[in-house]
C-alpha cells in the first residue's frame, strides 16, 4: 500500500515522530498502543533510507562495538586495503574528524567493556520485540529463525576472535564453532577457502526489510496514525507543544520524537544539542534469486562483508564509508567486492541486478542514543550504527517507557545524552 497523500493528514498530533524508518515506525506502534495519536514525518516514508537496504541481520548474539583495542592498527591496515570495509571520504574529513578521534578513544579497554554490557543488553532484549511486533502486524513470516554465520577465511583472525567468544560466553549468546564439515551442513554452499566458523543461534532474519516497514507503516496507518511525506526542517516551541516546519508547512505536536538517523543533528542543535553522530555509508548489491545458496545471514569476518538471502534475491552488503549528508555514493566501492562475493558463495550467478547506497547514523561508541532533550518534551531515538534494524522494536518500547514515565525494560543510562558530556 502507497502512503496517502501528504495534503489529507491532520496537521495536529499527541505526538509528531520524525523519521519512518524501523526505529520511528517501532516506537509510533507503541505509542498508539497506549492511546495516543501520532503523525509520522519523513521525507521518503516508510524505510526510505538504511531501513531499506540493510543485511537482515537481527543481531542478538552480537556483543562487539566498531571500536575495540587494537584499532588504530587495524585501521590502518583496512586504509590500505582495497577491499577492506574502512574508507574515508577524505573532501569533507574536517566534518567528522572530532568523530573519528573520539572513534579511537572508546576502543580503549577502559571503554569497551562497558559499551559491550550495553550492546548485549540491548541485543539481548530485541529478540523477543522482534517477534511480538511481528506477530501483531501479522508479519511473521518475514522473520526468518536461521541465526547469524561467521565465516573465516585465515586461521589467524579466528584465533584472535577467541576474546570475542569469551565475552558471548560470559553474557550468555547462544553459538557454536564449527569446523569445515560442520559449516557444510549448515551453508553447502560456502566456498572452499571457508574451514571454520561460529554460529549465533538465536539470532533472526529479515526476509525482506523495506517490506516489513511497509507493512508496519501501513498497519499504523490503518489504526489510525497520520502520516507526513515531506521534509522536517524545524522544531519551534509553540504554547504547550510544539511547531514542526516542513517544506508542506508547519504541523503541531504536544510532544516530538527524533528518530531521524543522521539527520537528527539539525534539528535538535536549536536545543543545546550537538550529538556525535555522523553518517558511515554503507551499500548493497542485489543478485538475482536462485535456489540453496546461501540460507542465511553470512558475515565474512575478513572483509565484513555479509551475504543474506531476501525475498527479491540475494544482498551483499559491505563497506563503512565515513562521509557527510548530500555527498554522492561511491559505488565503485561496493562493485569492486563483486568477486569477493562469489569467493564466498560460488553459487552466485548473473550481474546484480541493483545497487544501493544509504547512511547509517554511527556514534563514536556504537551505541544508540534513547533519552529525552533537557526541559523539553523532544524525545531522542537515533545513533544505532550497523544495528538499528536489530535494535529498532526494542528501542520503540523504551522510548514509549520512558515518555510514560514507566520503568523501562533495560536501564537507559548507557545510551543517554549525558555520556558525551
């Protein structure tokens, strides 16, 4: 179903939600849950940009964020590689070089742990989201039950991924390792340089991810929320609430939240606010479909790259281009990983047949941001790097806590505004 016109929707909400991607619709859900009206403001509507052209990944086993000991060094080496997932869009570096540095600061020891506590505990709990929300849209059967492969290709990443397995132990992920003949049985169709591997079993899939919003976005409308396709260039106080001015006009709202992923920043700067997060581009590739070749979500640890099997064919998805808003994609980068893809599985066949490119909004510490503005009724959801599709229904049910005043599901303080001082 198309998104109604923008002209026939109410230009008064209980609550204006900035952004339609799975982090904003997920919270919209929530909020009408409880009585609430909502109207829902983006410029491309339902997963219009990252929620869109993910891996489909839900990530529940994952612990680790970019940043850890040692990433200076691996940096470097990833710059100097051309089929590394690192680049850098050197014409606009001054706009994320602060960014980059505090990168480099939360991959101290000191830092990490912390940050891993947080990643797991949030992970841990979108699971369970995932599978309520899909259950209530009637869209369960777009969540796949496959978990989450990590394949290696040296010998020597996989032995330094030891600390990592040690740290999913500790928190209770759900894996396994598995030697060659073991990987096999899983994915027939791996490649022959792939002899080892460690397997998340309790992480999900998303068949098809833009189709899930859709579906979503189209279930909130038919409740009843509203629904705005245009661009938020403001939030103004106005009496009790607030004034929201897009390029269809102004709309009111007693309370508003910003769930606007890299474009978050402008509108929340007018309040004292100038959160870290920056735009890391990623890409896809989509292959035409064919049968058994791959089953699910497989992560090749080396290059980053994932492969995963969709509705519509076969995505791969690579590349961390650290970049600013309004810059042209580089998809040369993502077509020279082309045979790399089929290094993996083999059983690729055919040219993609599309290509895409989209922001993720990435802080320094690979956490997401979940709090409210000082003194205002602006409530933040934005920031999930590489994980807002995993953390998207779990940040929609905290953020509808916390603006009910209830005690929230997992502890807040981890992804509050107040860690960046």
């Amino acid at each position: 179903m198309s998104p109604s016109p923008s002209s026939s929707s109410p230009r008064t909400a209980d609550v204006a939600v900035i952004g339609s991607g799975i982090v904003g619709l997920s919270t919209a859900h929530h909020l009408m849950d409880r009585g609430l009206s909502c109207l829902l403001i983006d410029a491309k509507g339902p997963a219009g940009e990252t929620s869109f052209g993910n891996a489909g990944s839900i990530s529940v086993g994952n612990v680790m964020p970019q940043s850890t000991p040692g990433i200076v060094t691996k940096a470097l080496r990833m710059l100097a590689n051309p089929l590394a997932p690192l680049k850098l869009d050197w014409a606009v570096s001054p706009s994320y070089a602060r960014w980059l540095l505090q990168f480099l600061n939360q991959g101290r020891l000191q830092h990490v742990l912390p940050i891993i506590d947080a990643l797991s505990a949030i992970n841990t709990a979108s699971r369970s989201a995932w599978l309520d929300l899909g259950e209530r849209i009637g869209a369960s059967e777009l969540i796949g039950h496959t978990g989450y492969l990590h394949v290696y290709s040296e010998d020597a990443t996989f032995a330094k991924g030891e600390w990592e397995r040690g740290l999913m132990r500790e928190r209770g992920v759900a894996f396994g390792v598995l030697d060659a003949a073991q990987l096999r049985d899983l994915e027939p169709g791996i490649g022959a340089g792939f002899q080892r591997a460690v397997f998340q079993r309790d992480s999900l899939a998303m068949r098809d991810p833009g189709e899930f919003c859709r579906r979503l976005f189209d279930d909130l409308r038919t409740r009843g929320a509203a629904s705005l396709i245009s661009s938020a260039s403001a939030i103004v106080r106005q009496g009790d609430g607030y004034r929201i001015d897009t390029d269809q006009g102004p709309v009111h709202a007693g309370r508003v939240v910003v769930a606007a992923g890299a474009w978050s920043n402008a509108l929340l700067q007018p309040f004292g606010l100038k959160i870290p997060v920056i735009p890391a581009r990623g890409y896809h590739l989509m292959y035409p479909q064919a049968q058994a070749v791959v089953q699910r979500p497989t992560l090749w640890a080396e290059r980053y790259m994932v492969v995963s099997p969709m509705q519509a064919g076969i995505r791969m998805t690579s590349i961390k281009e650290l970049t600013a808003l309004g810059r042209d994609p580089h998809y040369a980068l993502i077509h020279r990983l082309d045979p790399e893809a089929r290094r993996l599985f083999p059983g690729i066949s055919g040219e993609p047949v599309s290509e895409w490119a989209g922001n993720r909004p990435c802080t320094p510490d690979s956490l997401p941001i979940i709090d409210r503005v000082p003194g205002e009724d602006i409530f933040v959801a934005t920031g999930h790097g590489h994980l807002g599709l995993t953390q998207g229904p779990v940040t929609g049910r905290l953020v509808d806590q916390m603006m009910a005043g209830d005690t929230t599901d997992i502890p807040l303080a981890p992804y509050g505004l107040a860690r960046f001082g």
